[in-house]
C-alpha cells in the first residue's frame, strides 16, 4: 500500500469527527510469554489501516479543527543496545514515508502532549480504539488511557472509534483488492500443492509444510491463522494442533489464506487424502458446492448481509434433504455448525458489523459452506472470497479446484 490509502483513510475517519475531538489509536504491545521471552508482535489492525506502520508501542494522535484536522505518530526512540537484541526501530523518515504523516515524536513525549492538551481543556471528546472481549484479562493501552481520562479529567467525553472503523473498513478500496487477487494467486499455489502431495498416512504438519513452502517462495513469510486437518480432527472447527495423522479414506481440511500488503484471504477445501471420494464423501461435497455456486449466481448489490447466512443455511439443507440426509429444516444443525458468510480484510474476520448492512459494491466476504457428518466421519468446508461488485459477484478464488472432477484430477 502506498502512502496515500493511508492519507485517504486518516482523513475518511476525521470526516466523522467534529471540531475539538480528539482520536488516539495504539500500535500495541508485545505480550510476554515466559521468563525474558515475548510472543510474537502483532500490530492493532485499525492503526495499520491508518498508519501503514508496524511497530511496537507506536501511537497515532488525531484532532479535528475548524479548517481540517492534525495528525501525529509517536515511535519508539532509537536505542542502540535493545536494537542489537530486538532489530531495528522503524525511523522516524521511515515512518513518514510509509504514512504520510509528516510531524513524527518519539514515545516518550506521549504522556506530556495528550495532558498538555487536555489541561488546556482543548478537546471536548476523545474516541478511543476500545475492542474488548468478554472475560479479557489483559488491558490494552486504550483500555488504560480510557481509565486514565476518566480519573484525571472526568468532563472530558470517551467515545468509541470501533463503529466508525467498521463503516471504513467494510469497502475495499481499488488497491485493496489489487493485494487480495495477489494473495488469492499464492492461496492457490498453497493449496495445489497440498492436493497433489496428498497420500495416506501423511501427518497434518507435513501438509502444513507443503502449504508454508510454497508462501516462502512467493515472498510470504506470515499467513493469517492456519486450520489443517484429516479425519476426526475436521470435527474441531478451530482445530490447529497439526499433529494428526490421515487414514486411507480420510478427508482432509484445510482453511488457510495468505496477507499480501495486510490484506487477507480465507479460503477452505476439503478433499480426499487418496485422491478419490468415496460415495458418501461427493455426495456431501456436491451439496456444499451446489449451494456455493447458487450464492455467486446470485448475490448482488441490495442484499441483506444478514440473508446471505440464512440463505446459504437454507439452500444447503435443501440439498442434503434431497439427498437424503436431511428430513426437516431442524435437522440442520446437526449437520451446519457455523457462519456461512463473514467478511474478510485486515483481519480473517474483519471488523465489520453486518446488523442492517445491504451488499455494495467493494465488500469481500466468505462464501462459507460446511457439512460435518460425524455419523459417517466426514467433515469439510467448502470457502470462498467473494467480491461484491456494480451488477454482482466476482469469486476472488474460482480458480482453486472446486469441483470433485477438478480436485480428482490434480490429484491423479
């Protein structure tokens, strides 16, 4: 992403804002793990999104006035020794390069200009990136500048800026997609080489490493949260041990995606580790595919969000009724044990809130259709990226095998 998504973004956000509020998004934190070891840092995806900038403990200040708004990031300064063990600090050039930000301070001087402002009573309001969960331990750094403003500085107002961040990020912009159709293209090559690597007996993490390998040769070295699975194991729908190992006549599962430029897929095929479905296996998998492809014939511009879930919960019961497994509509939940549909983006399941949203061209969301048959031990998901466009729907991963002659036949 260029410089300008994220001055389009900024300035998107402050359009909601009124003269005197003042917006604060944190970066995060990395959370430690044990004794002197940290996990692995993930950046707030509403400070990307508006940043374009990945790094720890980094903070982006935003007020609106009159005649526009300023805009500042604080990064962490410079510091030679933490530097040798940690690696470089974004600079301070850097990071006006990738943002478009131009007034740039280092984290330290944080604290002293948000009070400086407040103590001069120059913002009424401040919108804070609170996302809490429930039974979250763990307090963010919006969680505790919320507490702070609250003690220190009770007639300032608290706003939330998740709902204004769901209004943005739900329309993908021209260079948004651009990165998802880059990202679908190396989804493929990941899943192919699953497919055609495929055999009885090999364990979830060898399919892992034939999927990992092909991203790490295509400049990929993080995909989004990683589902792989054979046999019993498709019953947990999170499922990420890797461990198992498949059995002639297993189904495997995969619901795997790339991030190119942040931006996310979520795909998921299911396929037989022989190579061969038996019977009962493509008669669950033609089910979930006639209802997928009746969803892109028609999706369009107009449709509840909330339809396409219950129209994908309908359909597919209409299938497996047809097909004999299904006697009446309270039935399918035995066999439907998720969401057919959520949106992708920033994240996997990306901030958005689909409560009274119609279809418009630029969303993406996952056409997500699963049948788990734990009776006769087949479970799978058939998932796609589906871009809402003027007059329709575009399918972002029509070219990973879909069909069951397609996936047989890379397979042989």
């Amino acid at each position: 992403m260029q410089s300008i998504f994220y001055k389009n973004n900024r300035k998107a956000y402050m359009d909601k804002l009124k003269p005197g509020e003042l917006a604060i998004f944190f970066s995060g934190e990395a959370i430690r793990r044990s004794c002197d070891e940290y996990y692995e840092f993930f950046a707030s995806r509403n400070f990307i999104y508006l940043t374009g900038v990945e790094q720890k403990e980094s903070v982006l200040v935003m007020q609106k006035e009159d005649s526009g708004h300023t805009e500042k990031l604080f990064i962490l300064e410079p510091d030679f020794l933490k530097e040798r063990w940690e690696g470089a600090r974004i600079k301070a050039d850097e990071a006006g390069r990738l943002s478009g930000i131009n007034e740039i301070s280092y984290i330290k001087e944080f604290s002293s200009y948000i009070k400086e402002i407040l103590n001069a009573k120059k913002a009424t309001s401040i919108y804070l990136d609170i996302d809490r969960l429930e039974g979250q331990l763990l307090k963010s750094s919006a969680d505790k500048m919320e507490e702070m403003v609250l003690k220190e500085y009770p007639a300032v107002k608290i706003s939330n800026s998740m709902p204004i961040m769901k209004g943005l990020r739900i329309i993908k912009s021209k260079c948004e997609i651009e990165a998802m159709e880059r990202a679908q293209k190396i989804t493929t090559k990941g899943i192919l080489a699953m497919m055609r690597n495929s055999r009885p007996g090999m364990y979830e993490y060898q399919y892992k490493a034939e999927y990992d390998y092909v991203l790490a040769q295509e400049g990929v070295l993080k995909a989004p949260f990683t589902i792989i699975s054979a046999g019993r194991n498709n019953f947990c729908i999170h499922y990420d041990s890797f461990m198992g190992q498949s059995a002639d006549g297993d189904m495997i599962l995969n619901d795997v995606g790339v991030r190119w430029d942040y931006e996310i897929t979520d795909v998921s095929r299911g396929w037989p580790c022989n190579g061969k479905f038996s019977d009962r296996q493509k008669l669950l998998y033609e089910c979930a595919y006639r209802t997928s492809e009746y969803m892109f014939q028609h999706l369009k511009p107009g449709i509840p969000m909330e339809d396409v879930d219950a129209t994908i919960r309908r359909y597919n019961y209409e299938q497996l009724k047809q097909a004999g497994v299904c006697d009446s509509y309270e039935d399918i939940g035995t066999y439907m044990w998720h969401g057919g549909a959520h949106h992708v983006g920033f994240d996997t399941h990306d901030l958005v809130d689909s409560k009274g949203t119609l279809l418009t061209p630029g969303m993406v969301f996952c056409v997500d259709v699963g049948i788990y048959h734990e009776e006769w031990g087949i479970g799978f998901r058939l998932e796609d990226n589906c871009l809402v466009t003027k007059d329709g729907c575009r399918n972002l991963s029509k070219d990973t095998p879909r069909t069951v002659d397609e996936i047989e036949g890379v397979m042989m």
